[in-house]
C-alpha cells in the first residue's frame, strides 16, 4: 500500500506542476470556460489575476511538499489535504459558471487522490 500512495503522490505532484508551469499559457480541454490560458479561466471565474498568482503559489508549494513527503512523511497529510481545498475550489468555480461536468472532472479526480493520500 504504501507504494501505491507513494505513485499517487507523485502522478498529482507531477501533474499539478505540469499544469501550473508547463500548460500555464495552453488551451486544454479542461479550461473553465472558454478560457485559452490560466490566467484566462481565472478571468471566465470572476477571480483577479493577484488570486490567480497567490492559488498558484499555494498549488505548486503544496505539489513540490507533497512529493518531498516521500521523504519527510510528516508532510504527506498538510500537503494532500492543503490540495485538496484548493481542488475543491477548483471544482465549485466549474460549477459557478456553468461549465460541463467533464471539465471538472481533473480536478475532481486529484481531489479524491489526495484525499486518500491523506488519510490512508
């Protein structure tokens, strides 16, 4: 078992800094909205660009300190469960503008993940 938290640890790690650093400036199917890039789906969901830079510092801090638990456990439950709010966010914004329920389904999926990083 505990392999298998360590793989989720790193697949919702990795992922989310492939979508705050890497994807940050793409269009993918998952933007809120019709949103092209982050800092536009920040705008389809009413938030400032200031909320989208300190959500994304908070994002990636949680990822690196989630993969870092692989080493430092004690940081494993902060990290999972800090994503987890935000990623719950994630999912309310999808929600607040109406969006189909497929594009919530990223967030909602590593929102689980962490979930049970945390508590297994």
């Amino acid at each position: 078992m505990n392999y298998l938290i360590i793989a989720l640890q790193i697949i919702v790690g990795i992922s989310i800094l492939n979508v705050w650093l890497l994807q940050y400036n793409k269009a993918t199917k998952w933007r809120g909205g019709n949103a092209k890039t982050l800092m536009e789906e920040f705008r389809d969901y009413g938030l400032s660009k200031q909320m989208c830079y300190v959500i994304g510092f908070f994002k990636i801090t949680l990822a690196v300190l989630l993969i870092c638990a692989i080493w430092f456990p004690v940081l494993k439950q902060p990290a999972a469960l800090g994503l987890a709010v935000l990623l719950s966010g994630s999912v309310v914004m999808h929600f607040k503008i109406n969006d189909p329920l497929i594009k919530s389904f990223p967030a909602a999926l590593f929102l689980m993940l962490c979930l049970v990083i945390a508590f297994v």
